[in-house]
C-alpha cells in the first residue's frame, strides 16, 4: 500500500509509526486468528515449536530486545528453555547446543548480515531455522525454513517502534501456540489480551502533550539519562535507552534495578534524569526501593507505572494491561519521550547520524 510509505500530515515517519501501533495490534490479531477466535498458525511452525528441546533466538538491536521479552513467554507459557544471543557474538562463542535446538530469527528488515552469517552456520550444520520478519520475501525468510510475518507494514524510521511491539505480539502468539500443542494450561488469551493492547496504545498515543512535557522537564538539557526497570520492566528499559541514544544523542542506558549498586550508582549526580518502569507487581517494592536510592543521591527520576501499582509522585501512570504484555504499552512513552527529545535538540528524527535502517555489512 503505497499510502503506508507516506508520512501524510505527520511530520516524521517516527511519529506515525508509533501512532501506528494500535492499527498493527489489531492487524496482528486478525492474521493470527481462525473463524473460532483461535489462533491461526502454520502447522509445520507448531510442529518445530513442539519438537525442540531449546530455541536460540538470534538478533540484533530492538529486534534483540523483542527477543529478551519473547524468551519469557516461551519459558513461562510454552515451559522451553530459551536462549537469546546478539547475532554478532553467536559466532565467536557459540554455546553448546542442545540436541534438537531450534534457531528463531527475529529481524525486522530480514536483511542484517550479522543474523544472516548465523544462519548460514547453523544451516551448515543442519538445524531448523524459523524467521520472524516484517519482510517475508528477505534474506533471512527466504533461507530459513519457516517465517512469520510481523505485518506491521513498511516501517521506514530508522529507529525501529512497530516492529518491536509487532515482534513482541507474534512471540505471544507463538508461545502460546505452542503451549497449547503441547496441550499445557493456560488462562492467558493473547488474542483477547491484544485486543486490550492496542485500547490501551491509543490512549497512550493520545497522551503525546504529556509526554512532551514530561521531555523538557526531565531530558530538557541533560548529556545522560538512566533507565532502570526489573523482570520485563528491565528489558524494556534497554529499549528506552536503545532508542533515546539513538535519535537524540542522549547518552542513555538502560538498567536491571538491582544492578545499579553494583556500579552505575556511581554516576548517580545532582539532576541526572533516571526513568524508572513500575509495571510488574512481584518487583514494585524493590523498584520503588531503587527510585529513592537514586533520588537521595540527587536524581531527577521519572517514574512510569503501571494503574494499579502507582503511587504518588509518579509521572506518568500506564493503563493497565496484562502483566505479560506490559512491554507493549511501558515501551510507547519511552519512544514519544525519545522522539520529543530529537525535536527538542532540532536532531533528524527518521534519519539519525550514522545509523542505518538495515545493516548488511558485518
Ligand atoms: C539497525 C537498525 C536498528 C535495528 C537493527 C536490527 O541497526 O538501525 O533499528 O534494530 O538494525 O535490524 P533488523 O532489521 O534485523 O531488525
């Protein structure tokens, strides 16, 4: 659809992509469903799901951090060890394999050279290889044996927004399609969940005038910004970083909650904006705990919560949505505080400095 590769009345593609979100939510639901509100998967999918005793997810960037997030669904819903590995690494320090490993592609173009020379290995070696893309007829689609589509539509930002939430979408869908070949009990509907998703996208997508604000109170003129998140709360938070540097130039990075007094601590000074994920119930205390550690060492933390487990003095506050799906929504405010960021620094918001929208050089 040519109007897809259009940015009509947006000012950036970033912007529309991440307005996008809901429609893809939606979209994802209806290709993954039968006529019986079930889920619609390729048998042969179900069948290599089933017959593995261990998936290697292999990729790169926010496809990576799709992959942290679909690894707990798969051990959580579907009881499969997962491992998850930067493409770039996998060479040099190859794990041990499994016997019946299954190798799961996540890339949005199909086209990273660092996940294509992995799969040219591992085919060598003769092991089965799915592709999770939002280009079916790519590289890695076309040499792996299986591909699911992300129909997420063109996405043209070099900084990746629906295809990490149409990632995290499929990896649900798969997960629980498997659990259910493996005939495992679940009460989690991700079809139904999703629908709820994507609600609760576009009253985040509407809340754009918050976000923006809530940029030039914290991010206004800082070099550095932390973010610290626990359980899905932390892989989340590295997407934060991940896209906050590299639009805006802030140097960012994310954190697991509980490692910041193992070191980052440290570079904790008067102002240095923290954003904090408060959306996992098990890890409320001890995130909390964290946000006043930074906080008494001067921090500026910037509090993101999910309804239900908010408390005064937080930011922003996430409508709630399944606990295993909060990596659909927390994400949304981190990508409008990323992209108000760029405008703010007259940055080049879909075409940021060195970066590439697929990398297909090693
Ligand atoms: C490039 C892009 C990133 C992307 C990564 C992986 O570095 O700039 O946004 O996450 O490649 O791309 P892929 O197409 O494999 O998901």
């Amino acid at each position: 659809d040519a109007s897809d590769t259009e940015k009509g009345t947006y000012p950036h593609f970033m912007l529309k992509e991440i307005d996008e979100q809901p429609i893809v939510m939606r979209k994802i639901i209806r290709e993954y469903q039968n006529g019986d509100n079930q889920i619609k998967l390729d048998k042969d999918i179900r069948k290599a799901m089933q017959d593995t005793d261990r998936v290697y997810i292999i990729a790169a960037g926010t496809s990576y951090h799709a992959g942290l997030v679909g690894k707990e669904f798969m051990e959580k819903l579907a009881n499969i060890p997962v491992e998850v590995h930067v493409a770039s690494e996998f060479s040099y320090n190859m794990p041990l394999l499994s016997e019946k490993p299954l190798f799961v592609f996540i890339s949005q173009s199909g086209e990273t050279a660092d996940s294509r020379s992995v799969l040219v290995k591992i085919k060598e070696l003769g092991h089965p290889a799915l592709t999770i893309t939002n280009v079916p007829g790519s590289t890695l689609s076309r040499e792996a044996d299986y591909t699911l589509h992300l129909h997420a539509g063109p996405e043209i930002a070099v900084a990746s927004t629906k295809a990490y939430t149409a990632q995290i979408a499929v990896l649900a869908i798969l997960a629980v399609d498997t659990a259910q070949a493996k005939d495992l009990t679940l009460d989690f509907d991700p079809l139904q969940e999703l629908a709820l998703v994507a609600n609760a996208m576009e009253v985040l997508t509407d809340q754009k005038e918050e976000v923006e604000q809530l940029t030039r109170d914290y991010l206004a003129t800082t070099r550095n910004a932390f973010f610290i998140g626990r359980s899905a709360d932390y892989h989340v938070s590295l997407e934060g970083a991940l896209k906050l540097k590299e639009i805006s130039y802030i140097q960012a990075e994310g954190f697991a909650g509980g490692e910041l007094k193992h070191g980052t601590i440290a570079l904790i000074e008067e102002g240095t904006p923290v954003v904090a994920l408060a959306t996992q119930k098990n890890v409320n205390y001890s995130i909390r705990g964290n946000v006043q550690e930074v906080v008494a060492r001067g921090a500026n933390a910037l509090v993101i919560s999910m309804k239900g487990l908010e408390q005064d003095g937080d930011a922003f506050v996430l409508p709630k949505v399944h606990e295993l799906l909060t990596p659909l929504v927390s994400v949304v405010p981190l990508q409008l505080l990323a992209y108000y960021a760029a405008l703010h620094r007259d940055c080049d918001v879909d075409k940021p400095r060195n970066l590439a929208k697929s990398v297909t050089v090693e």
